[in-house]
C-alpha cells in the first residue's frame, strides 16, 4: 500500500516543529518579537491545517476546548475597547474611577466610552496571543492524524529539553550565571537552560517528564512482542535515559513547585494506568519511576536537587512574601470581580491593592489561576472550566479506547502534561512563559 503525503498537514507540522525548538531557546519567547513569531506562525500552521482532507474531523473532536480558549481571547479584546460608561459602570465601576483618575492626572476630560481594561494595549496584546494559542492547538490535532507527524512533533520537543538541559548544565557547571551571553538575575546554583527564572524551565521540563513517562509505558508494552533481547534494549533504553535525566534536571532547577508538579503527574498517569482491568502492575512502573529518579537525584548530588525543597519551611520568605501577593490579589478581584482588570494587566492593577507590607515590583499573582480570576473576573471561569472538562474528557477517552496504543500513550502523556500544569499554575506564572503555553497548546491538540 503507498502512502500519499498529506503535503497540508505536513506543511502545518513543520510550521510547528520549527517553533517548539525555537520557542524556548530566546529566553522562553517573552520578548515581543519571538512572542509575535510564535503567534504568526500559529495562524499559518492552522491556516494549512483547515486544508488538510481530515481536518474537518479533527477539529470537531477538539472543537469546545479549541472554542473557549478562543473565547478567553476574545474576552481580552472585548477588555480593550471603550464602552459606554453606563454599561461600563454597570460591569466595571473601579475601572470607571481608576479611569478617571488617570484622566484627571494627565489633565485630560474623561470620556462617554471607557475601556473595561485597566491597560487596553495590554489586554489586547494578551487576547491576541491566546487566540495564537487556541490556532496552535487546533493545529496540532490536525497534524496529530498522521502518527508519522506526532512522532516528528514529539522527538522535537524532546530534542529540545534535552538542549535546555545540557546548556543550563554547561552554564552551571561554570558558574556562568548569562544566557546567550546576556547576565541574568537569579541564583547561579539553579538549572535555568534558556529561561530566565528557572521556576519556569521546571515547568517546561514536567511537561516533557509525563511525555517520556508515555513513551516508556509504551515502550514495556511493545518489548513484549519482540523476542531478541537487543531489541528489548533499544525499546526501553531511550525512554529509561530521557525520564531519569529530565527529573535529575527537572530537580536541579530548585523550583518546589515544579517538582511537586512532576512527581504528582506521575502519580496520576500511574493511577490511570492502575485503574484499568489488570492494570496493578503499572504501579511497578511508576514507582520504580520515581525511586530511579530519586536514585539518581541521589547520585548526582542530594543537597543540590533537593536542598531548596528541603529547607522550604513556614517562614520561608518568600513563601511569606507570596501569600500576601495572593491575600492582596483577591481583593484586587473583589474590586473588579465580573470582567476583571484586563487579561495581562496584573502588574498595572496590583499597585491599586499593594500596602507597605509588600514593598517592590509585582508583575505577576505568583498562581496563573489566581491572576486569571482577577485579570479576567468571573466572566472567565465557566469558559475556562467548559473547556477544561472537554479537554479531560476527550484525552480520557483517547487514553482508554485508542485505537493504536501509541495513541493511548499521547493521551497519557497529555493528562499528565495538565495535571503538572495545574498543580505549577496554582504555585507559579510558568504559563504566561510564551514557550511553555505553546508547548502545552501542541501536546494537548496532538493528543486530541
């Protein structure tokens, strides 16, 4: 049987390829022009999708969680635009007095319309890439029909952690604390690779960690059916090399919070593999997972994977300082709670809120949850959660009725990619890193 190349989809998944290895490497893609780079090559990557002869399919599985976080992005568009001040009042009426505020510094008359953003540009800005998002993703499960193409997709984001990985070890090991030759803030002692805070590569490197913990459920599966024991080798060795040095790196970032995601996304792909009809033997491998990793963490150096994890105590300051980031957070909320202050806007809204027992500058709630509940109101959460549920539900069902058990493993590798996000998002920003969203975006709609 010849198979034809479905030169759309193909086209769409080198589109995508180029920007999951490139999306990291310029300091996670926060500058504006890698930012608009990921978010054009989106939108060509979907435009080629829609053209691909499955597409249609594709994109119906995918469509509610495609759709609400298209609709995030819409929201962030609607923020930026100046509304009648009635209505305005009606829905945002601390956007209407820090409105008039700014107007009556500057000197200038306020306004019939008002904006609901406290920062319009911003939230704009902010709408925009989300919309780039939601292209990214709709993308990707077009391109993941074709098996050929997600394995393409999946050994790029591979290549590219263990890029991170070997470049933060080689600064590390020099004590070199640039990136690209550029000094960064921060503690030298830390894997960071291209990021600039290192909490963030953690989460890069949780999302890659479930990936591989897949591929290895995947790969003791297959070793089953083939009878040569070098053949058995080549099967596990890969996988068993990638997860034990993406959670040596993943620990050696010295972010709590990304290793609590990891090792709790492994815990949950070990449960959903245990809940199936003879599954307990699944359990050996997740746990013999994490006593290798561990294992190794041990052999390398404990105090230096480990240390901060160790030492984090109830009067840590930076935890302190957090929890007040987050009390001041809700009441930032309570003052905007239906359409918040404007998707990307924590940092101009915070100073509304911020008392003297926090003293600097806050760009962002340190919890992505909590900064969409106040950047957004409560006008996000049924669109958020609508597309949440679909999501689980879709890769639940893919994980368990697969038609391939390649397939099922992409489902697996999906959930657990969620379940770290969720856990890091809750404790950090890691999301609003360019690279991370992006690369959260592809493994989801591969999956899908």
């Amino acid at each position: 049987m010849i198979r034809h190349l479905n030169l759309p989809a193909t086209l769409a998944a080198a589109i995508l390829l180029l920007l999951l290895i490139a999306a990291p490497l310029p300091f996670a893609s926060v500058l504006p022009f890698e930012r608009a780079l990921i978010q054009v090559g989106a939108c060509v990557a979907l435009g080629l999708a829609i053209f691909d002869r499955e597409s249609g399919a594709a994109l119906r599985r995918v469509r509610v969680p495609v759709l609400a976080l298209a609709a995030l992005g819409l929201l962030g568009l609607l923020q930026s635009l100046s509304w009648p001040r009635p209505l305005a009042g009606a829905l945002a009426p601390a956007a209407i007095e820090a409105y008039d505020r700014a107007q009556a510094i500057v000197g200038e008359p306020v306004g019939a319309a008002v904006p609901l953003s406290l920062a319009p540009p911003v939230s704009r800005a902010t709408g925009i890439h989300l919309l780039a998002l939601a292209a990214a993703f709709a993308a990707a499960a077009v391109a993941g029909n074709d098996r050929s193409l997600r394995r393409l997709l999946a050994a790029g984001i591979l290549a590219t952690a263990i890029f991170e990985i070997v470049y933060g070890a080689d600064r590390w090991f020099k004590g070199d604390n640039a990136i690209w030759g550029l000094e960064v803030e921060g503690e030298i002692g830390r894997l960071r690779g291209t990021f600039v805070n290192p909490d963030h590569l953690a989460l890069y490197l949780s999302l890659v960690l479930a990936m591989i913990f897949a591929w290895l459920w995947w790969a003791v599966r297959r070793q089953r059916y083939e009878s040569a024991l070098e053949k058995r080798l080549l099967l596990l060795a890969p996988p068993l090399l990638a997860f034990v040095m993406t959670f040596v790196a993943l620990s050696f970032t010295g972010s709590r919070a990304g290793l609590t995601a990891g090792v709790a996304a492994l815990g949950v792909q070990t449960a959903i593999l245990v809940a199936r009809r003879g599954g307990r033997r699944w359990l050996l491998l997740g746990g013999a997972g994490l006593v290798t990793g561990f294992a190794a963490i041990a052999f390398f150096g404990l105090r230096a994977g480990l240390g901060r994890f160790v030492e984090t105590s109830a009067f840590d300051l930076a935890w302190n300082a957090r929890l007040l980031v987050y009390r001041h957070s809700l009441e930032l909320w309570w003052r905007f709670p239906w359409t918040g202050t404007g998707l990307g806007t924590f940092r101009q809204a915070f100073p509304l809120v911020q008392g003297e027992d926090l003293p600097g500058t806050w760009t962002h709630a340190h919890s992505d949850l909590l900064e969409l509940l106040v950047t957004a109101g409560v006008v996000a959460l049924p669109l958020a959660a609508a597309g949440i549920w679909a999501l689980v539900r879709r890769l639940r069902e893919v994980e368990r009725r697969g038609r391939r058990s390649e397939d099922r493993a992409a489902g697996l590798a999906a959930l657990g990619a969620l379940t770290a996000t969720a856990i890091a998002s809750a404790l950090d920003f890691g999301l609003t890193m360019p690279a991370n969203a992006f690369t959260l975006a592809v493994i989801c709609g591969l999956a899908a």
